[in-house]
C-alpha cells in the first residue's frame, strides 16, 4: 500500500553510497532529498522543514550524533524526529545516541520491511504528537474566555478564536501573526526593559498592563507572557490577553496614559551646549559646578535651563530631563 507523500532528508557521505535507502523510500512514495554537505542540510531543514530526518552515522568529516548537535535546534523547535542509520551495532555509540533524545535507529541488516516500518512508525507518531497537542490547546483554550497565543520568538504560530477576534484587524503573514503588528509594544521605556528582559531569557514571564491592540481605539488589554519548555532545549511563548472593562480600571487607565504621556521629541530640539547643561542637571550637578565644569556662568547656566523649559513645553528641568530620558536622547 503506497503512502502519502511526506518529505524526508537523507544525509550521507555520497548518493551512490545511499542508492539503497533512497531507492526504498522512494518507491514508497516518499519524496527523499539527500544531501552529504552539512551546510546544505542546514538550508535544506529551515527552507523546506522535512517531516523526518535520516542520518547515517558516518557522513564525510562528520559523525551523526554531530549532525545531529548541529541541527538540534532547528530539529527541536521544528519538532522533526531524527533517525540514524549504524553500519554495525556499536553499543556506546547506541548509548550515546539514546541519551541524546534522539528518535530511532537502524541497525544492519538493511531490510527493506524493517527500514519502511521504522521510518512510518517514526511519521505516525509525530504526527499523533502534533495532533494531540493541538487538540489539547484547543480544548484549553475553549474553556478560556480571553485570548490565547502561542508564540515562537516574535511571531504568532498558535491562537483560539477569542485572539482572533481580537487581532482581526492584523494581517496574517504565511499564517501566522507578528507581535508587533498585533500589539503596540513600544509604551514606554519600562515596558520595553521589561519586554527585552524576557524575550531574552532573563526572566520566565511577563506582564505588561494597559496595552492596545492596534485597530483598536481606546480599548486596554492586561497581556501575559510566559515561557513553556517543550522537546529539549525548544521554548514556545504562550501569552493570555485580558481586556480591561471594568469602569475604575479604564478610568485608572486614562488618568495615568494623561500623567504619564511621553512627547516624542525633535532630537535638534535643544542645541548641543543645552544639551551638556542637560545632562549635567540630569546627573544632580548643581548650577555651580555646571558653570565650572562647561566654563560659563552660573547666570548663563540658568538662561540655558529655562530655555529647555520652553522648548519642551515643562514645568521645570526635572520634567525636561524625564521627557528626554523617556525618548532614549539622554545618558541618566
């Protein structure tokens, strides 16, 4: 019975060499690419994502458990199980191999029932794996009232309908969503530390309050970040949006968007010598020692300040050195 089509790669030293096994699956309707440059293999994983991954222990320079150390992240977060093919039995390397994680194993003799039934056990399972966690997140995320994603790194892979709802005003690209063009991230410097700070690992979650989504005006969503170990060394973001509704909330919300409003500046706003005197206050310097240190008077000092006042429409130089610190123009 022939199978549907599902594509694996096959790395080995050298097609002749690999005539046999591709032979085999091929007549089982598997669509095998083989390549023996590990560069290539590289290319071959992130460009077309095979279903399987067939590895002989020797290829050219490199072994297979090498191989597969190389593309192990790929492999993980991609969820592509990894079979090796020993020329003989060598029982380190089948210790090695299993405390690796990786997936199967083909042992001599080549026969071609045991190479179809191995690689179609190793097809079926994945796939059961993928389909159960789907059906899992699914019916999670139906007994959920807010939105749900799933995210890896910066775009959106996994959502439920509630989310959908919600970003429907986003343009899906290849399926998927972008953070960025779901949520306006960039509200502020805090926010944007906080944001950084996990997205790099330094910190497991994440909560954000008060974000909009965009096409939406004038609603606030509370957003959730956590960061889910799966297979290995693979992570996955999962993220909850929860709309802000309650009346104290929303009005708690526009009176600190008022206070806490960051005016984007002109960075030629002030001029370079209002500047340094900037920085300087900035840094506690009082109005004494500023006039030392940049060789002007303390009169000037002070025309220099409430110049800045002016310009940037504050109430004193504290708030003129918030603003220019809020817009990333100022070393505090």
């Amino acid at each position: 019975m022939k199978t549907t089509q599902s594509n694996l790669l096959l790395i080995g030293e050298s097609e002749a060499s690999s005539k046999m096994f591709i032979d085999v699956l091929a007549k089982e309707n598997y669509h095998v690419t083989f390549v023996s440059n590990i560069e290539i293999a590289i290319q071959k994983l992130m460009k077309e994502l095979p279903d399987l991954i067939i590895c002989f222990y020797d290829v050219n320079e490199l072994n297979g458990f090498q191989v597969y150390n190389i593309l192990d992240n790929e492999i993980l977060k991609n969820e592509i199980p990894f079979i090796i093919i020993f020329n003989q039995f060598r029982k380190n390397e089948f210790f090695v191999a299993v405390e690796l994680g990786i997936d199967s194993f083909i042992f001599p003799p080549f026969d071609q029932e045991r190479i179809l039934n191995i690689v179609q056990k190793q097809l079926i399972k994945n796939m059961e794996r993928k389909a159960y966690g789907a059906i899992k997140f699914d019916s999670i995320c139906r007994m959920i009232p807010y939105g749900v994603f799933v995210a890896d790194d910066k775009c959106i892979t996994q959502t439920n309908e509630t989310f959908d709802k919600l970003a429907n005003f986003a343009t899906k690209k290849n399926g998927n969503y972008l953070l960025s063009e779901v949520f306006a991230l960039n509200t502020g410097y805090e926010d944007e530390l906080k944001l950084s700070r996990f997205m790099n690992g330094l910190t497991k979650d994440c909560r954000l309050n008060r974000i909009r989504i965009h096409g939406r005006e004038n609603e606030y969503f509370n957003l959730y970040f956590s960061l889910v170990k799966k297979r290995g060394s693979s992570s996955k973001i999962i993220g909850v949006v929860i709309p802000l509704k309650d009346k104290e909330q929303l009005a708690e919300v526009n009176y600190l968007n008022t206070k806490n409003s960051v005016k984007y500046l002109d960075p030629n706003v002030i001029t370079a010598r209002e500047r340094q005197v900037l920085q300087l206050s900035a840094t506690g310097v009082p109005i004494k020692q500023i006039a030392e240190r940049l060789g002007i008077s303390e009169r000037t000092v002070e025309k220099h300040r409430s110049n800045i006042i002016q310009k940037t429409d504050c109430g004193n130089i504290m708030e003129a050195v918030f603003m220019f610190g809020k817009n990333h123009m100022l070393n505090v």
